[in-house]
C-alpha cells in the first residue's frame, strides 16, 4: 500500500513530489481515504471547485494507496487542477516563472 510511483507527464515532476510528500501526511490521507472529506465539502462558495478538486484528490490517493499497479498517472488530477488554474496545462517550463 502506497508504494506507487507517478508517472511524469512531460513537467510535472515537481507537482508529482509535492503530491508524494502530501501522500505521505498520515492524518490528511486517512482523512480522504475513509471519505471523511465528503462532509466537509462546500459546494455553494462561489470562489471555491464545488468540490470537484478535493475529489480528485480523493480519487488520487485511492489509486496511490489501493491501486494494483506499481505506477500512476496523475493525469486526471492535472487535469482537475487545470479546470481552475489553467497555466497547469501549459507545456511551458514553469521553472522559469519568478516566483514572488
């Protein structure tokens, strides 16, 4: 359990380390793992996802977690968060973006 690598999707190697350390928070992903999230989501906010980014991230970590294979593609994650920041997509070298 939880020894699935990701695969890299052309520039998402940095996405994809963030997403193993946050695989690795005990408390956050038995929170999403035992579907306690569900409860939680706010899908009235006018600002937020409607809580399909958070379940994408649920459906992730299963597939990490309970998943068969020895890899993943994260792809249908990237593609959620692309749904509401679109630069996610972009085959641009994002390490060439100043961060502020």
């Amino acid at each position: 359990m939880g020894l699935v690598g990701l695969q890299n999707l052309g520039n998402t190697c940095f996405m994809n380390s963030g997403l193993q350390c946050m695989s690795n928070v005990q408390a956050l992903t038995e929170y999403f793992l035992t579907d306690k999230y569900l409860r939680e989501i706010n899908e009235t906010n006018p600002l937020g996802t409607k809580g399909k980014l958070v379940k994408k991230y649920a459906a992730f970590l299963k597939h990490l977690w309970f998943g068969t294979s020895s890899t993943y593609s994260p792809w249908a994650l990237k593609q959620g968060i692309s749904e509401f920041q679109p630069m996610v997509l972009k085959k641009k070298d994002l390490s060439l973006i100043p961060i502020s």
